[in-house]
C-alpha cells in the first residue's frame, strides 16, 4: 500500500509520467476531475496534507506546457478546486472542532499540525488563509482553525478566494513557462525538492523562531 502511493506520488510530480497517466487511465475529463481532487483533498480534508499540492501545480503546468492541458481550463478547474476544498476544511472546523482537538494522534493526524498552525493563525490573522496556499501542512489545517475561532464567514470567503487564485495561477505558470527549460527538465526532481523547500522554510523558521522564544 505504502509503495503504491509513493509510486503514485511520484506520478503526479513527474511530467512524462503524468501526461502518460492522463493519455490512459485518465483521458479527458476524467483527468482534470483527478486533479481537481487531489487539489481539494489536500485543502479540505485534514488528512490530506501528505499530497503534493505545489509540486503538482508546477507539473501540471509543465504538463500544459507541453499541450497535453489546456492551461486556461485547468487552471478554472483547480481555482474551484482549491476554494471549494478552503470552505468544506472552515465548516468542518465550525462544527466538529471541539471533537478534532481531543482526537489522539495517528500515523495521518498529530496535534502538533493543529498547534503549528493556531500559532501561524494568530500571528497573521485572516492573512493566514492566503499564506498558508504557499506552506504544505498549514495550507491543510489553516481553513479548518478559521472555522473554529468562528471567523466572520465573508471575510474568510474574501481571503480564500484571493489565495486560491494566487496560489493555483502562480504556480501553474511557473510550471508552464519554465518547465520546457532544458536545465529545468534535465534536473527536473531537484527541481520539484526545490519548491517543497522553498515552501516549507516558512514552517521550519517558525519552528526555529517558536524554539528559541522558549
């Protein structure tokens, strides 16, 4: 089980793997439906934080790129995806919080991914909703903590609608615009560890900063 979901991880951040997966399994409909699932699954259910959100995005773009996707189609796709996922993670938060915070911790659930983002939460605000598009484990939890403090639901719409264009349109961009690099495509994995890097340092400094406040 364990091996086949990193094989599918891998799929889903590799180009000609991807585009190979979308040519068979999933042609036409069928693989943006794919897509936009895993999107969803990684902002709207608490255990999806394991999926590659960034990574994917670049990769679809590169796969667009390549004319395999329509840029412009999936990208709607994915926006949807992403907001729509936001909001389920806030109304999960508003009704079942008080149950969630008193649940022990599991191989996919630890309490420490709650703490890490209450303290993100607080020292942003509703800002938080955005940068947690761009920081894997926060991105998961960030619209469910917004749904317990019981954030006025207007506002936190305004916030997740912005950071899930953001999010989304950036990202794909980048994949598309510098996925058909020849550097890009021949150190292709460093470049995917590169922007899980990237997006994690935010969490890693906080770590670092919270530690030494202690």
């Amino acid at each position: 089980m364990i091996a086949w979901l990193l094989d599918l991880l891998r799929t889903l951040t590799h180009p000609e793997r991807l585009i190979e997966l979308l040519s068979t399994v999933f042609g036409g409909w069928y693989g943006y439906a794919l897509l936009a699932g895993i999107v969803f699954a990684e902002t709207g259910l608490l255990v999806g934080f394991f999926l590659p959100g960034d990574s994917l995005l670049f990769t679809v773009g590169v796969v667009a790129g390549a004319g395999k996707l329509d840029l412009i189609t999936i990208n709607v796709v994915l926006i949807a995806a992403a907001i729509v996922g936001d909001a389920v993670g806030f109304q999960l938060g508003r009704r079942t919080g008080t149950a969630i915070f008193s649940r022990p911790d599991s191989r996919l659930f630890k309490q420490e991914y709650l703490r890490r983002t209450e303290e993100f939460y607080r020292k942003h605000g509703g800002k938080t909703i955005i940068y947690a598009r761009f920081v894997p484990i926060v991105r998961t939890f960030a619209p469910f903590i917004a749904g317990v403090g019981k954030m006025d639901y207007g506002r936190f719409l305004s916030f997740n609608v912005f950071g899930g264009i953001g999010w989304v349109v950036l990202l794909t961009a980048m994949g598309y615009y510098f996925g058909s690099w020849p550097v890009v495509r021949a150190h292709f994995e460093k470049v995917i560890l590169g922007i899980i890097l990237v997006s994690v340092l935010p969490v890693v400094f906080e770590v670092i900063k919270s530690r030494k406040s202690r």
